[in-house]
C-alpha cells in the first residue's frame, strides 16, 4: 500500500466496491471491562452500519450495571488476567459467534482474543492501542506484541501514542498501523447542561475541576499543591473539584489536609458519565496536570462543553487540544499556579472566548460519529483482505 513519507497516517482512499455488495459481516468487539467511563464501550453505541453486526464482549467481572450503556456486552467474568475459566468461556462464545473480524481492546483481553480467535480460529483481527508506550511495563510490551503481531490493522489513538512504541516495534508493525482519535458524544455532553452536578452549584466562585482517575498518571497531588498556591495568592474565592477515585485517593486527600485546604477542595469519588458532564457545564475551568496520556477523553469533553484549558506541557495533549489551551509543566506545580493564574486574571470575557475556540477545535476532529465511521471502515477493508 502506497504512503505519503510525509506523513505515516495518510493512507489512500479505501476501494470499498467488492466489500459493498457482500454480505454483513459479524464483528466481536472485545474490551476489558464494563465501566461508566469506557471509552471503546461508548464509541460501541455508535456503529449503526448495515454492513456490521456488532457482538460486545466484556473480559472482566463487573460491578458496574451498564444501565447509561445502549450497547450491553457479554461478560466473561473474569476474576484476573489469567483465569483460565474465563479464557474458556471466551473460547467458547468466540466459536459460537463465528466472527468475521475480532476488535481487541485493551491488553490481557486483546492478548486471549487474538490468541483465541486470530491464532486459533483465523478470524480478521483490529487491535486498538489506547496509551503512551513510554510508560508501560515490560510484561504489557511483551503481551501486546502478541497481539499486535497477529492483527491485520493496529489503531492508534493518536499520533503521539504511535511515536511512543520502540523503533522496532513500528518497523514490525509496518503499514498495518493507522490513527483513529477517540471520538465525543456531543449531543450528550450538551444535554446533560440541565443535569445535577455532584456538588454545591450555584457557588459565588470560581470552581476550577479536573476528571479522572486517581492515580499517578494523572498527577493529582502536584495539582493540589498548585491550587494551594492559587488559594494564597489570589483574592477571589475558589475551589478544585477533583471527579474520579483510586489508589491514590488517601495520598491525595492526606496532601489536601497538610496543606490546609480542606474548605477549598472537594472530592466527588466516582460518579456516572452523565453526572460528569453536568458537572462540566458548572466549572469554570479545567485542568489536565497528567504525566503523560495516549488521548485524554477528559480533556476533550471539557472542550466540547466550551470550557478553558490549562493541560500538562506533554506531546499527545499538544497534539490534540492544541492552541486552545494554556499550557503548564507536569513536573512543576508553580508551572500550573502561574497558569491558572492567567485565567483568573482574564476574568469571564476571556474564558468565553477560549471556551469558544476549545469547542470548534473539539466539533470539527472529534466527534464520535466519526470515529465510529473510521472503525467500520476498518473491520471491512479487512474483512476484504486489506
């Protein structure tokens, strides 16, 4: 296949011809495990394509019901990586369905899924890749070479996620790699500005929020030690309202408590998708202190809600937020004291306008209707034998 040197993404045109007068075909479409925030799941509910039959599968046990979900995958039950009861069951509904193409998520399900229904059964195989490279343990690279050897297209949720794999992982990945950014829900995100958020609102502050989970990719303890700073130095009243929960909660909440900030930040835990965009639509800042990241879902949504932007100075929020944000290095919370700082001193006049810029860059490269599309392209080009 034919590529711009320029540019390893850009590949040309699909020659769809032969594979619009076959018949549908069937794709199992394997994720780790059912949760309010994920992200393969929610792109899921918007494969509508009478060329596909979608078949979601869930490798782990689940507390989570799934009722916000349209699309309810099958569930393994899986109590570990390695439970053999669950691998077998896998086994077993792969037979039954007898898919065209499997769509792999995640590591250990992607590496039984591929095993299973690649290797053994010879099903067309997609494998998507969601975080930086940079960052993940040996055992996950040797895992995810399994699979990624055996699909016939690897996709990347951004560019930056794709430069992060060593050299001679993308030369043995070659031109089966491709970029498919995450992709929002724009009609929900917009819907959920009557919601409840989960916290006190209206408040005559300035709520500055940030969404994720609580451990230390995300960098939470630097923020709280930044917004500190912001809290001595400023004279308008505020509050840092962190959604999300983890491992790294009791360190989170033991720093807010040293530095004396209680009545200034709040911890909502882990709330539903829906609870989190209204939640959106009552900040008036959003931060994104992360270490590193493969999209960053959150920071997007934010956008999508017309918010303004301080984000780590990290590759892959560069490339996708772009010029919309104000930008703040990770390893420094001074960094982020002085960019919140900017905002505060712009007032409201000035955040509507980034808000304004953050939510065009976020309609016009990542809807989730696109991404959708980009996926069904890709189960029938290989399905196609492309």
């Amino acid at each position: 296949m034919i590529q711009d040197r320029r540019n390893p993404f850009l590949r040309p045109p699909l020659i769809l011809n032969s594979i619009c007068d076959m018949e549908s075909i069937t794709v199992l479409y394997l994720v780790g495990r059912v949760a309010p925030t994920s992200i393969p799941l929610e792109v899921a509910q918007f494969i509508e394509d009478a060329r596909v039959r979608l078949s979601p599968v869930a490798f782990y046990k689940t507390q989570y019901s799934g009722e916000s979900l349209e699309v309810t995958p099958v569930c393994m039950e899986a109590e570990s990586r390695f439970d053999i009861s669950a691998v077998h069951r896998l086994y077993r509904y792969i037979r039954q369905v007898q898919p065209d193409v499997l769509h792999v998520h995640h590591t250990m399900p992607a590496f039984w899924g591929a095993l299973l229904g690649r290797g053994m059964m010879r099903a067309r195989l997609v494998r998507s890749e969601h975080n930086n490279y940079v960052y993940r343990s040996p055992g996950q690279r040797a895992i995810n070479t399994v699979s990624q050897g055996l699909a016939d297209r690897v996709l990347c949720n951004s560019q930056n996620t794709y430069r992060s794999m060593e050299v001679w992982r993308r030369r043995l990945l070659g031109e089966k790699c491709s970029v498919v950014y995450n992709g929002i829900d724009v009609d929900r995100i917009d819907r959920a500005n009557s919601g409840d958020p989960p916290f006190e609102d209206p408040y005559d502050g300035v709520t500055v929020g940030s969404v994720g989970r609580f451990i230390d990719q995300k960098n939470y303890q630097r923020l709280v030690q930044a917004f500190a700073q912001v809290v001595e130095r400023s004279e308008r009243e505020g509050r840092l309202v962190l959604i999300g929960d983890g491992d790294k909660r009791e360190v989170i909440e033991k720093e807010v408590s040293r530095l004396g900030i209680q009545e200034q930040v709040v911890l909502t835990g882990e709330v539903n998708r829906d609870t989190v965009y209204a939640a959106l639509h009552a900040f008036d800042l959003f931060i994104v202190p992360s270490l590193w990241e493969g999209f960053c879902n959150a920071a997007v949504e934010a956008m999508t809600a017309g918010l303004p932007i301080v984000c780590s100075d990290i590759p892959t929020l560069r490339e996708v937020v772009g010029d919309v944000a104000v930008y703040a290095n990770p390893e420094r919370p001074e960094s982020f004291t002085r960019a919140m700082g900017t905002l505060l001193e712009e007032g409201k006049k000035g955040w509507g306008k980034r808000g304004d810029e953050a939510r065009s860059r976020a309609l016009e490269q990542y809807s989730i209707e696109r991404t959708a599309k980009q996926y069904v392209e890709s189960y029938l080009q290989v399905a196609n034998g492309g």
